[in-house]
C-alpha cells in the first residue's frame, strides 16, 4: 500500500483548521463555507475521491449544526 503525502499533508490542513486562530474567530456559518471550499478544493486537485468528499462535507454539516447548539 502506497501513501500518498499530499493527500495526508491535505487532510492534516482540515483537521488543523480545528486549532487555527483565524478560523475559530469567524461565524459558524463562515467556518461552514471554510470546511466545505477545502473539501471542494481537495477534491478538485484529485487528492480526495467521491466518498472522501462527502465524508468531509458531512463532517462540514455536522459540525455546523452542532456549532449553531
């Protein structure tokens, strides 16, 4: 089994957004918009497929509606 650094270097970003000052400063419903361009983003550059995309999306929704209470 090969690993693919930029795939694992791209979802270390979306997991790093969860400590980024930057990030945690905006509304919940622009850390909404953040998570779901990065999905779309890593998806475009080939290094998520499908199923990983919508993973991330749901992710997205998720802690969208739990940030909102």
């Amino acid at each position: 089994m090969a690993i693919n650094i930029e795939q694992v270097t791209a979802m270390e970003a979306w997991f790093a957004l969860r400590n980024d000052p930057a990030f945690i400063s905006v509304t919940p419903e622009e850390r909404y918009e953040t998570r779901l361009a990065l999905a779309d983003d890593l998806k475009q550059q080939g290094l998520i497929d499908d199923n990983e995309w919508r993973e991330l999306t749901e992710e997205a929704v998720a802690a969208y509606a739990d940030e909102l209470g």
